[in-house]
C-alpha cells in the first residue's frame, strides 16, 4: 500500500516493477488480539485495546512509564509451539507515541518461557512517532527456531514514558513468495 518511492541519487532508468500477489509460507506468531500476561513489568500496564488496530480485532496496547529502565522487557506471551525454521523474516506491526531509532526496541522470540534466554533478539527499525508502521525484519537463526514458545517486546534504550501499541506478528518465508510484474 505505499505508493511513492524515494529513488536513489545514481538512477537512470527502471527495466520493472514487481510486486506480491501471493504470499508463500507464513506462520502467525501472535495475532496480538489478546493481552499478554506470561510477564508484564513492573513499570507496564499491558491491555488489549479493541478500538485501535491493524489487524483482527484487537492489538497489544503497552504504557510504559518512565521508571521502566533500558534492557526491560516490557511483556511477553507464551504461545503454542512454533517452529520458524523454515522462515526468512518476522514482520510487525508497532504505533507508539514517541520516535524510536532502529534498535530501541527489541522483539524476542524464546524456546524458553518469559523469553528469558531469546533464540532471537530482533532490532526494530525506526518508527515515525503516531503512526502506524509495518516492520519487515531478517531472522538471525532461523535454523535455531524450531520451538518457539515465547514472544516479548524488550526496550533496549530507555525511552521515558510513553504508549506502544503491537499487532499481527507473524514470520514469513520470503523466498516462496510469488511476484507478478506491474504493467
């Protein structure tokens, strides 16, 4: 759904343009239509807000207040076993109502409950402040996440108070997708 692209300060011209009509292999993580409870800090209030989301019918709605410190994890949830090694990336989606640089936060995917020793710790990418924002990100170990059990969301860098709102986690295989060409 984006539709303006910035381009690159070298580019001559453009051969095609492909996009995905069909998703190939795809495996939800956490459809974030449930509060998370398996372990909410101390400084959080985590709920699930039905009136503001992406997906389904809901999203995880996390406050943070400014007592939360940089290396909290902010919340996690335990999920049926999933195994992930058959995928290339995980994708979120994340609102929160302060910027965030690429890598203030964090989403964990655990074999071990509360992610406490995280088969992936996935930097987020920068996130506009307000917004809603579609994160794409290359698992690290696929191989390794074979029993995924956990998910969390952990803040790297202290960011004082502030709201996150996360939804549709989900991991992909982006080398099975299929891709038409835009006339």
């Amino acid at each position: 759904d984006k539709y303006l692209y910035d381009v690159l300060s070298g580019f001559t011209h453009l051969i095609k343009v492909e996009w995905v009509y069909n998703i190939g292999t795809e495996k939800t993580i956490h459809k974030c239509d449930a509060v998370w409870n398996e372990l909410v800090d101390a400084d959080v209030t985590a709920s699930l807000d039905t009136s503001f989301y992406k997906e389904g019918s809901g999203s995880l709605k996390l406050v943070i207040a400014a007592a939360a410190a940089a290396g909290d994890i902010l919340a996690t949830e335990d999920i049926t076993s999933v195994d992930l090694s058959g995928c290339t990336e995980a994708q979120i989606w994340i609102y929160s109502t302060v910027a965030l640089a690429a890598g203030d936060l964090q989403l964990l995917l655990d074999n071990v409950a509360q992610c406490a020793s995280p088969q992936e710790s996935l930097n987020i990418p920068a996130t506009t402040a307000n917004t809603w924002t579609r994160h794409i990100i290359s698992l690290a170990n696929p191989q390794s996440d074979s029993a995924i059990i956990s998910v969390g969301l952990k803040m790297v860098v202290d960011k004082g108070a502030f709201s996150l709102w996360a939804d549709d986690i989900k991991a992909i295989n982006a080398l099975t997708n299929q891709y038409k060409e835009l006339p």
